[in-house]
C-alpha cells in the first residue's frame, strides 16, 4: 500500500524540495503544495520506472560528490592554463571511447554527468546497446591515462553506489 503511495521516496523529497525553492520563500501553502507534487510526480511516472536503482550507502554518495567537487576544481584551473598558456599547436583533442562496465541507466547518466560537468570533458554520446560512452577531450596528450581515470575514479564509485 505505501508502494503506491509513495513509489520512489527520494525523488517525492527531491520534487517537494525543489518546489519549495523555487518558490523562495516559506508559506503553508507552498509548503501543501509542494507536498501534493512530491506525492503526484512520482505516481504519474512510476510506469516508466519498472527497474529502479537500488542506491549503496550514503557515506559512498557523499564521498563521491566531494571528489566530484575537487575534480571540478581542479580541472577549472587546468582548463584556465590551458587556454592561457597552451599554444593552440600544442593542444591534443581527442574523443574517447569509455567502454562500460555500469548497466544502470542511472548510473550511467550520473557518469556521463559527471564527465560533463568536470571541465575539459564532455560526454557526446551513449553507444545504442548503452555499454559505450563517447567523450571528447580538450586537451589529452595520454588519452589511455584519461580512460583510466574515468574508469577508476568515477565508474568504479558508480558501481559500488548503485548495485
């Protein structure tokens, strides 16, 4: 009975939280309202859920956005080297096939979000049987150092969170 009520608690929570900042000030009815859509979005969606992701430990989550922000980070002052100081001859683009070890549509599109959010990458495309992402790098003189990377820092964590 609560299945039906409530198909996915987070997102019910993420919805009426995002609601709530949208509208940028508290009042009861905002508050109502917000509750309503939590509990009517993921209702009206839940068909299109059949397989949802079953999420690891929360400590893994946060310890996978904190490296996230840090990667970010860094990666903004590289960029900003890069395009200060590197000499455009020197520059080596490349695009990067990741071959994928996650299943998980959400998992794969947290790591496709990831790579898109650390600047100097972005992920292009997912490949039609979705075990292949396409990345296209600024700068990678080592494109194999680069998948390794991916593949360690960010898919690895990705499958230890969704199982």
């Amino acid at each position: 009975m609560i299945r039906r009520i409530l198909p996915h608690p987070v997102l019910s929570l993420v919805v009426a939280l995002v609601w709530l900042l949208l509208v940028n000030r508290f009042a009861w009815g905002s508050l109502v309202f917000a509750l309503i859509l939590g509990l009517v979005v993921p209702a009206a969606t839940a068909p299109y859920w059949p397989h949802r992701a079953r999420i690891g430990s929360p400590a893994k989550i946060v310890a996978y956005v904190a490296i996230v922000i840090w990667d970010i980070v860094k990666a903004n002052i590289a960029v900003a080297r890069i395009v200060l100081f590197l000499p455009k001859r020197d520059l080596r683009p490349c695009w990067l096939p990741v071959p994928l070890d996650l299943t998980s549509p959400e998992a794969i599109t947290v790591l496709a979000g990831t790579i898109t959010l650390t600047p100097g990458t972005v992920s292009c495309d997912l490949s039609e049987d979705g075990r292949a992402l396409l990345v296209h790098c600024l700068h990678a003189p080592d494109p194999a150092s680069v998948l390794d990377e991916i593949k360690t820092r960010y898919e690895a964590r990705l499958k230890e969170i969704f199982r």
